[in-house]
C-alpha cells in the first residue's frame, strides 16, 4: 500500500485532502501538521521524514501570510525555500512521488491575458518571491517533481475570503470590496481532488502546472457571487485597490491558464461559481 505524505494537514487544502481521504483506503494516509512535519527547523524535518518514509508527498505547508511576510522574510524563506530544497531533494534521492503546491503571486500582475506556465515570474512581495524560490528549488533538486500554482483559494476550512465575507455580510450593511485585481478563485476540495487524480492516473508528468476554477473575475465579482449564493442583504460597493494599504503589493491580474492540466490529465474543471455553490 504506496504512503502518502500531506504536508499542511490543519490548511485548506490539507483538510479538504482529509475529507477525501477515506474515498481513497488504497492508500495509507499520513496527515502531519506542524508537530509531525516541522518546516522551520530543517535538521528536524529531515529526520521526520525519514521516520515516515512515505512513498508520496503532498507538500501542501507554506508561510502564507502575505502581509506579514514583508517583516518575517528569514521566516518565509525558510518554510517556503529551504523546506521546499530539502523535501524536493529528499523526494529525488528516495524515488519519491512529490506534487508541490505553489501560488499566482510568483507573477507582477501586468499581464492582460491568461497567464500560461511559460508566462514570466516576477513577484512583487515577499511572499511570492519566497515561493519563486521553492518552485526553483524543487525543479533543481528534484526535476521529477509536479508543481501546481493556484490562486484565491478557499474552503469551509481555515481563513480565507469566502468565509471572511459571509461573517461580514451579516454583521454589515455595506462593505467595500477591491474590484481591480482579476483573476479566478480555487476551491481547495476541487484542487485536492486533481492531485489524486494525477497520483492515480499514473501518467505522471513532471514541470509545473496551473489550477483554479474557471472564469475571470475581480474580487468584488466574487463578493457579489457569495452575497447572492448566501442570500445576504448587505450592499456590496467596489473600490479600487489604492482604497486600502497593504504592506505587501497584490498582483492586479494573475488570471492561470489551465490549458496544460486540463489535456495532459483529461480534466474538466468547474467554473468557480459552481464550486461555491458547492462549498455553501
């Protein structure tokens, strides 16, 4: 019975993975949160993984907090880099499976066009060029490796937009939502299915690969979505990003072209709509 290994385990993705779980008892699970699998404390990490000697990694850990990242950069490297350069080469040298999960912010947000896995990386925070960094970690050490790069993602688990603007929608009358930053949200139970799928179809072909739901939408879009899905009474206004200050910049367009994914592993991918219809 082939192991598999989800980094992450408390995240969005790593919980959905969890739920999932139990359709998929031809493998053993291992879902290790930060105590199991210690991404900051790279001596340990590598002795963690050789105590679970598993045949398939999920990495879905990451420093995620973009914000928060410009003051705690050593932090986001370490967990976004070097645990990234490590798992990849431990992966490499055990002819081990890893599919690593990686973001949209790797790009500046000047494109107009669906951004494709060719399309040129340029982060504008610190965020993003740490997870740069593990992308180009995990192809060196491990050229063997998947990379999927998603974008807003989302859940009934964990933080995340959906669930912010559902709390606000109740308490508020108005909210004001950023209505130029384009791109497509992720349902992180839609994403963790596509995993399994490419670790069962056994086609397995290494590089990067782009995953969100379809369509092209800003986020005020998607807030007038959730307003309608929920049945929410609050008027919904669009602002411009220059409305709230961030200490780390948002790319204004990071629309992912899912051309690749969708003919090498014969997907169909829902439209975000559907997916949040889903979720509620």
């Amino acid at each position: 019975m082939k192991k598999i290994l989800v980094t992450g385990a408390k995240g969005q993705l790593g919980s959905e993975l969890s739920v999932l779980s139990s359709s998929y008892p031809q493998f053993e699970w291992i879902f290790a949160d930060r105590k199991k699998v210690t991404l900051d404390d790279l001596e340990f990490l590598d002795f963690q993984l050789n105590e679970i000697n598993p045949d398939i990694i999920f990495n879905c850990g990451a420093y995620t907090a973009v914000d928060k990242a410009e003051e705690e950069i050593d932090l986001a490297f370490r967990i976004n880099y070097s645990a990234v350069n490590l798992i990849a080469k431990y992966a490499f040298q055990n002819k081990i499976k890893l599919i690593h999960i990686s973001t949209d912010y790797v790009f500046d947000g000047s494109s107009s066009i669906g951004l494709n896995e060719e399309a040129k990386t340029n982060p504008i925070n610190i965020y993003g060029e740490s997870k740069l960094f593990g992308e180009i970690a995990c192809l060196k050490e491990n050229p063997d490796s998947i990379i999927i790069r998603t974008s807003w993602v989302y859940s009934k688990f964990g933080n995340n937009f959906v669930k912010t603007m559902q709390r606000l929608m109740q308490e508020r009358e108005t909210i004001n939502v950023v209505n130029d930053q384009i791109g497509s949200p992720t349902y992180a139970n839609d994403l963790a299915k596509v995993m399994i799928d490419i670790v069962e179809s056994l086609n397995w072909i290494p590089g990067i690969y782009n995953y969100s739901n379809e369509g092209e939408i800003s986020w005020y879009d998607f807030a007038l979505s959730i307003k309608e899905l929920g049945g929410y009474n609050c008027n919904v206004v669009g602002v411009p990003s220059l409305s709230y200050f961030t200490p780390a910049k948002r790319p204004k367009f990071s629309l992912l072209d899912k051309k690749k994914i969708k003919e090498i592993y014969n997907l169909a991918i829902p439209d975000y709509k559907e997916s949040l219809k889903k979720m509620f």
